[in-house]
C-alpha cells in the first residue's frame, strides 16, 4: 500500500519531530540558567535592570565640560519649571 502526503502535512511532520528532540534541550538551558544563579524558579529574576544614578553620573563625567554644562542647565532648567528648584529671581531676591 501506498501513503500519499500533502507536502505541508510532510512539514508538520518535520517540525513536530524537531521540536519533540529539541525541547528538552530548552528545559536543561533553563535549569543550566538558574543554577548558575542560585535560584529556584525565575519568578524572583529580572533581566531589566532600572535606572542606577552611580552610571549615570559615571557617564556624564566622561563628557566633555561643555556638554556637561549644557546637560546641568537642561537639568536645572527642567527641576525649576516643575518647581523642584527655586527661579533665578528668587534665590537673588
């Protein structure tokens, strides 16, 4: 007897075999991952990182002096409007 395959139901044969071979391979990465961080479950890791002020002024220290004094003015300018700081015309007042 003879079997005739559409050619898509060939791929899907392909790819599901490829996928049952090659996930467990997926679950031994993520458990190579969270060993390497000494963690149980990834519910407690984050892979985004928040703002850290100590870079941020590393960085701005590596400008040259007048970008940073163009960046201090923007900031200043900035802190001012939303009132954060007083006006010019306060502080000499």
């Amino acid at each position: 007897t003879t079997v005739s395959l559409y050619p898509f139901q060939i791929h899907s044969i392909v790819l599901s075999s490829f996928a049952s071979i090659m996930g467990p391979f997926g679950g031994f990465f993520a458990s190579g991952f969270k060993r390497a961080f000494k963690t149980k479950d990834f519910a407690n890791m984050s892979f985004i990182r928040g703002p850290n002020p100590s870079k941020v002024i590393q960085q701005l220290l590596a400008l040259r002096i007048d970008q940073q004094l163009h960046i201090f003015n923007s900031l200043k300018a900035h802190l001012t409007e939303k009132g954060f700081l007083p006006a010019l015309e306060d502080v000499m007042a």
